[in-house]
C-alpha cells in the first residue's frame, strides 16, 4: 500500500490528543498510538509521577509528549489546565475522555456517594473536559472526540450497576455531541471495550472461574489487551473516519454477537 496514502488517511500531523487516565492502561496505549500517528501527546492522570513515567516513555519513542495532571472531576481544574494549554499553544484538538473508576458493589449496598463518584469520574469528568475544550475546537473548525464506555454500557453482571450506568450515558453524551457539533466540524464516537488485561482488572483476572467464563463467552476465547483497542482510537479520530460520527463501536472480541 502507498505510504502516502497510509500518511494522508491515518496521519495525524499538527495535531493535540489529550487522553485523559493515560498514564498506563488502556489510556497510555491509546496515547502512544495517536502519537506514533504524529501527533503531540498530552497524558492527563492525578498520579504524577506514573503521568511523568509515561510522558519519558512516550519521549525515547520519538513522540512528543507533556504531562497535564488534573482531575477531570473538577471543572475548575479542568479549566485551568486548558488555560496553561492555550497559552503554551497547545490547543487541544482530539479529545479522549478515558478516565475512570470502579466499585464493584451491589446498588442497595451502596451509599449515595459512593454511587456519585462514579458518576462524577466517568459522566462528569467527560462533560466538563468536553465542555472545556470543545469550543475551541468549534473555533477551528476541527475536533475529534472520543468517548471510552464500555460492553457494560450495553449488557451488565452483577456489581457493576453503577458503572454500566455511567458506561452508557458517555455512548448517549458522544452521539448528543455528534449531533450538536457535526457541521461545525467536530466527529464524537465512543468506543465499548470488553474484557482488557489491565490493572483496572486484576479483580476479574483473580476471581476463581472467571478465566473458564471468558473463554465461554469471548468467541476469540481470550482477554483483550491495550493494544487491542488503541487502533481503534486512532481511526475514530484520524482522516479515515471523518464521515463516522455517533457510532458507540464494540471490541470486544464478539462477546456482544454471542446468545
């Protein structure tokens, strides 16, 4: 295939990711692919140091990178951070709202709090950076917005309400974006993992069965890794896909296809 057509369909040349929970996981192999693409990489996380392991880690690799630690919770801190990014001229152009968190706990054994911060973490944390920096996108007239929900968004087990519901509404934020901000040059798609081998599921990975589970439901009989899913994020928001836009797309090994 024509390098140059590889370039001008994937290429991501002068072009600011931020990819949010992107210190290790899911989020930092997101990160690296979109900077291997060629764009510059800004790895947000609220541990700093794992933040600044990455962004050296992303450096030795060629890949232009800074950290942004922030809490994407909080609006007033994300809002500072965009305001450090713009006078640094580094205006943010693909947005991948991957932060989150999780409690594994039956709904009426949670409290009202512990129900809002996942809430906060995944819903809130993806309005307020999309808040933030999608006008200036609008402004441009360029952004792409990538919203990481999960199979759990569309088909649940026990202990994980909280985190379902919060999985499904960014599938519902991304297409509201895509049909409020399509003509003004903006794309929002949300992607829908399935069982990927990170820190985030060493529970899963340490429950007795659930290795026999997997290899029952998942057709490809197997964990997904980071590496599964970030090429993925790289043709949502490269040149590729600009006419996707509202898509929630599942990799999940074909988990959601089996009865």
């Amino acid at each position: 295939m024509n390098p140059q057509y590889l370039t001008q369909s994937f290429g991501l040349q002068s072009r600011t990711a931020l990819v949010t929970g992107s210190a290790s996981g899911i989020g930092l192999a997101i990160a690296t692919a979109l900077g291997h693409a060629g764009a510059r990489v800004l790895i947000n996380d609220l541990r700093t140091q794992a933040a600044d392991e990455a962004v050296q880690s992303l450096r030795a690799q060629g890949i232009q990178a800074r950290a942004v630690c922030f809490d994407v919770a909080d609006m007033a801190a994300v809002q500072a951070a965009a305001h450090r990014l713009e006078q640094d001229a580094w205006s943010v152009d693909i947005l991948v709202s991957n932060a989150g968190n999780q409690n594994r706990k039956a709904l009426v054994e949670m409290s009202r709090e512990e129900w809002q911060q996942i809430q906060d973490v995944h819903v809130g944390g993806a309005f307020n950076c999309s808040r933030v920096f999608l006008p200036g996108m609008c402004a441009r007239g360029f952004g792409r917005v990538v919203m990481t929900s999960s199979v759990s968004g569309q088909s649940t087990m026990p202990l994980i309400g909280a985190y379902s519901t919060a999985k499904a509404a960014l599938g519902a934020m991304a297409r509201a974006i895509a049909v409020e901000y399509g003509a003004r040059g903006i794309t929002a798609n949300a992607i829908a993992p399935g069982f990927v081998r990170t820190e985030f599921t060493a529970g899963l990975q340490q429950r007795e069965g659930f290795e026999d589970f997997l290899r029952q439901e998942v057709p490809q009989a197997r964990w997904a890794t980071p590496e599964d899913i970030a090429p993925v994020v790289l043709f949502l928001v490269s040149p590729a896909a600009s006419y996707v836009n509202g898509q929630t797309l599942a990799i999940d090994g074909g988990l959601l296809a089996q009865m």
